[in-house]
C-alpha cells in the first residue's frame, strides 16, 4: 500500500469532538478510525475503583457519532484504554454502551474486546521466574503488593488489535494498551513501516493537541513510506513545524527516545516540513526493535478513605505567618483527635495552599508569597470514612480559630465558599505496580473475545 490515512476523533473518548470535523475527516476516506481513551495521567483511583473517567452520557455521545461513522464507510472502529484504566469494569462499561448504541440506531458489526486485566497469579508466576523488573524510581514487585493491588493490568502492544482485524473484527474495544499501539496496528498490518506507523501514532493519541490552536478536535494522518503527513480536519487549527514538533516530545523520560511494546522509536533525526498552511509532513524516525519483548504493568492498591475541604483567607497579618499558623492548627488537630481516640499515626493531614506552594510544594523555588489571598485545601486521609470526616471536622474548626500573634480579628480566620464545608470523598488509591515484564509471545496475556452484535 502506498499510504494509509487515519483518523482521530479527540485526545479521550468522552471529551468531545466538533461533528462538522468529523465529517471533514470522514470526507478524506480514512482507512480506520478512532481515538485513545484511557491514561494514568488522572491519577491511580480509576483502576482502583473500576469507575471510568468520563460520564457516561459524553462516551456515548462520542462513541455514536464514530460508530455510525464508521460503519457506514465500512472501516474499522478502534479504541484502546477504554475507560481511562482499562481494566475490565471499564472494558465491560463501554462495551455496554457501544451495544446500546446498536441496538438504538440498528447497527450490526463483529465485536472485538481485547481484556488486559491480568491474573495475580500470572503475575506471581513471571516474578518468580525473574521476567519482571521494576521501572525507574519503583520498588522490586513481591507478592504482596500484587495481593494488596485492586486489579493489575497489562499495556498491550498492535499485536492483539492486528490478530483482532486479522480475525475480522469491524469494531475493537481494548483494555489498557500503549497509546500508539492500536494506530501502529492499522497501519503496520497494512505493510507500513513501523517507524512512521508508531509515529503516526503518538500524534493520533491526543487528537488535534498537535495542531494550534490546542483543543479537543480531530485529526488526520496519513502514513507514507518515508515519513507520516499530519493535518487538523477543522479549519480554525493549523499544524506547523513547532506545534507538531512541540507535541512530539510529550508524556516521555527522553524528548526523543520512546520505549514502547517491542521496540524504541527513535526521533532524534526528525525532520518538520510544511506542506502548506494545515499540514505538516515528518520524516527521519527510526524504529528499533528490542532483543526481548516487554509490556508495563499497572496495578493500584487500596490507600484508605479521604475527606477534604476548602478555605481562604485575605488577612496580611495570618497570611504573613502562615506557615507557622498551620503548625499551630496541626498541633491542636493533634491533640483534639487523640482525646476522641484517634491517634497521629492512624491518620495524615495535609494543607496544601494555593497561592504559595501547593502546585510545586518543597520543589517551588518562590519562597516569598506575593499572594494578597491564600487558598487552602485540607485533606485527612483514614483507615475509614468516619475517622477520616472526625479528623477533617476537628481540623476545619481548628484552622478557622486557632490563634496567632498581633491576630487583631477575633472571629473566624477562614472564609468557606460552601456548605456544608466538609465532603467525604470515599477509598484513596495508590499507584503499586508500574513494573515490565518480559514475554516470549505478545498476545500470551491479552484474551481476545469476539461477538456479533445486531441492532436488528
């Protein structure tokens, strides 16, 4: 084949696309279509909980405008990640909706779903056998941590996305995967180089974030022999040499070395050349298999149960020792806590102030605040829901009438914008499994179950 054009709908199914740029894309005869769903950028409480990250109502908006997209051009529909952790909960969830969506607007298509929510079990029996390792700035992986995890899942490669078109799927719903991966898979399964099938790729994850003005848009890539050509399908973004350069280096260690299942794509030798004022075509990457092939597991473990709540103040006088205010309100929390029964150590409170140091905490390198205002978000994190509100309680108390020197105002310290103040935020998630582990075949942990779905 001498090319093969891909379409992207958006960074996240969910987020929302224009439908006039759909149709715009649509119009250029795609060879397939799609869109990453999942990330761990949200942070661990998506796998542990099993919830999806966005609502229902905008996945199934999205998802129904691709699907009928799709099927009527008769190319296949492919995601990965689904449900942002891609576990199997959010698998099974979106999975759901696209059957709802066929049966609505009577569509019938063979269904892939690719589970990638790995047996603890297996896992244990790869540990054991030295094929696990862990990745920079992570423990060593024990049994332990692997029992504690919620679920542990597996970041699938093009390899299970191929066999599945290779088996005839029309639709294909993945669990955790390489963002990449399933573009790499379309385009090398149509004997694309990999080089610019895996680039390719890393542009479609995110949509138009490639394009200028940045926004949740579509975008279309075509894959050439020697290089990829990428170009937003709305007309108010344009691509250019800095604004796909600039997206090329996300979400990675290196700026230009990235490690994906199989292999490093190497961008190093890049080159960025405008093809005219949307467009902009990339040549240069290299593709570099590995020796031994390896995919990332994730696994998040229960933490404890959380409650927070929000303050401000505006005084100079606090504001101007604030910092031994808050010692002040932790030391009295302390105290108050321990005579109901609960504790220091069976809880963690933690300010972070907005307005001094809560986005970068000890690593800001501003250590005098500016700030006229100050923001505090108190968090207490328990073993239970109940501890975790008692000690939130005593601490919005404490923190809104603790004392502090040359203090000229005797009623409250804190202004609260809601109320109640407090919200009881349920289980707290860790990240506990961020590990490789080496396999002799890529498609060994990822099961592939097929169904025909009929909207008649």
């Amino acid at each position: 084949m001498g090319s093969y054009r891909l379409l992207s709908t958006s960074g996240l199914l969910g987020y929302g696309f224009p439908e006039e740029s759909l149709a715009a894309g649509m119009a250029r005869a795609p060879h397939m279509i799609g869109v990453d769903a999942g990330s761990t950028d949200p942070g661990p409480h998506y796998l542990g909980s099993g919830k999806g990250l966005n609502s229902r109502m905008a996945v199934k908006r999205d998802l129904r405008l691709m699907l009928a997209a799709a099927r009527s051009a008769d190319i296949p529909l492919v995601i990965g990640s689904c449900g942002c952790a891609g576990g199997e909960p959010h698998l099974q969830e979106v999975a759901d909706v696209v059957r709802e969506i066929a049966r609505e607007d009577s569509h019938s298509f063979k269904l892939a779903l690719i589970h990638a929510e790995q047996d603890k079990n297996w896992v244990k029996q790869r540990l054991r056998e030295g094929q696990v390792r862990a990745l920079r700035n992570v423990p060593e992986l024990d049994d332990a941590t692997i029992d504690r995890a919620e679920r542990i899942v597996g970041m699938m490669g093009p390899e299970p996305f191929v066999q599945a078109l290779d088996e005839g799927a029309q639709v294909i719903l993945a669990g955790r995967s390489s963002d990449p991966a399933p573009w790499a898979a379309c385009a090398t399964r149509a004997q694309m180089p990999a080089a610019p099938s895996w680039y390719a790729g890393k542009m479609l994850e995110c949509g138009a974030t490639a394009a200028w003005p940045k926004g949740h848009d579509c975008l279309h890539v075509e894959v050439v022999e020697d290089g990829i050509i990428v170009e937003p399908t709305n007309r108010d973004r344009r691509c250019t040499p800095m604004s796909v350069a600039n997206h090329a280096l996300h979400e990675n260690s290196s700026p230009v070395i990235h490690q994906e299942p199989g292999g490093v794509l190497d961008t190093t030798n890049c080159q960025f050349e405008a093809i005219n004022d949307f467009a902009v075509k990339v040549s240069g990457m290299v593709w570099k298999p590995d020796d031994v092939y390896t995919v990332k597991l994730e696994g998040a473990e229960f933490v404890g149960y959380r409650a927070i709540t929000f303050c401000g103040t505006r005084d100079p006088g606090l504001i101007s020792q604030f910092d031994s205010f808050l010692e002040s309100v932790r030391e009295n929390v302390a105290y108050k806590a321990e005579s109901f029964g609960v504790p220091a150590d069976s809880y963690t409170l933690t300010f972070r102030v907005y307005g001094k140091n809560a986005v970068m905490s000890s690593r800001e390198p501003v250590l005098s605040t500016q700030s006229h205002e100050l923001g505090i978000l108190v968090e207490v994190v328990a073993l239970d829901q109940e501890t975790a509100n008692a000690v939130l309680a005593i601490s919005r108390t404490n923190i809104l009438h603790v004392d502090f020197p040359n203090r000229m105002c005797k009623e409250g310290n804190m202004a609260f914008p809601f109320s109640p103040s407090d919200v009881a935020c349920g289980p707290v998630y860790r990240f506990s499994v961020f590990h490789v582990v080496e396999l002799e075949n890529p498609l060994s942990p990822f099961n592939i179950e097929y169904q025909n779905v009929s909207g008649i």
